[in-house]
C-alpha cells in the first residue's frame, strides 16, 4: 500500500488483510482492498493516549522480584512515546542503562469512553486483546525506586502483531522467547487480578478512552536483552510480537 497508513481485518488465517475505512471504532466498512500479510508492514494497532500497566500480577513474577504478591494491584504509567509495531527495533538506551530486560504481557485495548465500570459490566468497554513487551531498564527501575524512567523510553512498550477483537482472555497460553529459546510460560489463568478486575480498580481512577491500553503482567521469568537479540511474545488466540533489539547510542 506503498506509504498509505490504515486499517485492515486479518482473515484467512492471519494470511490476508482486508482494508477499511475510516477507524474501527466507528464500525467496520471493508473497502473491498485485499492484501496478502506478506505485502503489507504491520504498525502498531493502536496508539493510546495512555498505557496503563499492571505490576507484580503474577505470584511468581512478584516474588522473583524479591517480595510478596501485592493485596491489590500496582499500577503506573508508560508514556505514549514507548509504543512501536511488530518487527521495529527496541533502541537499548546503553549510555543510560545497563541491563535492559524483557516483559511479555497480554494487553488490553479499551474500545470505548468510560468510568468506574463494574467487574461484572468489564467487556462491554474491550475493543480486544494484543501481545505487549513492557521492556524495562531494570537498573533504572531499583535505583530511581519508581518506575516511570525505566518504563518510558521510546520503544519501550512493543505491540502487536494486532488486535484479537473475539477471544476469551481467561485462560491463554503466553511465551516469550529470546533468540528462540522459551524465557517465559504461563497462562493467564493465573493473574492475581483479572482482567475485568483490572479494568474496574484502575476505571475507578482515571477515565479510560478508546485505545487506551492496559497491560496486565508479565510472569515470571523475566531476564535481560542485548543489542543483536530478537524477543518473541506470543499469546494463545492472538499471535507473536517479534522486535529486535538495536542501539539506541
């Protein structure tokens, strides 16, 4: 589609995409434009006006991270500059960081405005379900003692390689890989938190608008990238977010 940036259904098996108009959120119009996968770039499916994430919602993640499960959940904030699309580059911050780790996550998108939503009433704001890498400058985040310099440089919020709008999140399979090699396997089954849990604790805060993201957790696992490396997310249902990693310097 030469430099022309929009959206598009995945069909047939993630093999084709089937172009709209105007934005999903406003209903789906196919074009009738059809593009195999392979002739297309994949960006970023959303770019939200805020990342909400989720930490410690993993008893394993929490405690390899040195304590205890948290009561509720740990919320902060990824700038809107982290996001970038399956196959671009996460640029390793290395005059500023030292070790720069990996976080597969499930990521929410929210579909609609809205506030203090009930558990019970939580799907009707989810647009659906993507891959997230919540990469984190793992020196930074104990020396800074909070999060939002660890968490937000450019790059740092992978997502992709779409959105999957009808999946049941309860309980999915989620790996991620370095170089290949599995670092991370968990189901979502074992977040300490739900989703729709999640998604009523942190609507109670903050008003929530279409394309926001949550991200949910990582588990454990969580280890270290280098320049040179390729970190794989993949969810059951959804697919994988692959990104390289580069140099920022």
């Amino acid at each position: 589609m030469g430099d022309q940036v929009a959206f598009g259904v995945v069909e047939e098996g993630g093999q084709v995409i089937a172009r709209v108009g105007g934005h999903p959120f406003h209903g789906v119009e196919f074009t009738g434009e059809r593009f195999p996968v392979a002739e297309v770039r994949l960006v970023a499916p959303m770019l939200p006006s805020k990342i909400i994430a989720i930490g410690k919602n993993y008893a394993d993640h929490a405690r390899e991270m040195g304590g205890e499960p948290p009561a509720e959940p740990v919320v902060f904030l990824k700038p809107n500059t982290t996001v970038i699309g399956p196959s671009e580059a996460i640029a390793y911050p290395g005059k500023l960081s030292e070790r720069v780790d990996y976080e597969g996550e499930l990521a929410v998108v929210i579909g609609r405005l809205c506030r203090d939503v009930p558990a019970e009433r939580a799907g009707e704001v989810v647009f659906g379900y993507t891959c997230a890498n919540d990469v984190t400058a793992r020196d930074l985040q104990a020396k800074d003692g909070q999060w939002t310099r660890a968490k937000g440089f450019d790059t740092f919020c992978p997502l992709g390689p779409w959105i999957e709008t009808e999946l049941d999140p309860a309980d999915l399979a989620i790996t991620t890989t370095l170089n290949g090699e599995v670092r991370q396997s968990a189901r979502t089954s074992l977040l300490l938190h739900d989703i729709p849990a999640l998604i009523a604790y942190v609507s109670a805060v903050m008003t929530l608008l279409p394309g926001d993201v949550i991200l949910t957790g990582t588990p454990a696992g969580v280890g270290p990238m280098s320049v040179g490396d390729e970190v794989g997310v993949s969810i059951e249902g959804i697919g994988t977010l692959t990104n390289r990693v580069i140099s920022r310097d």
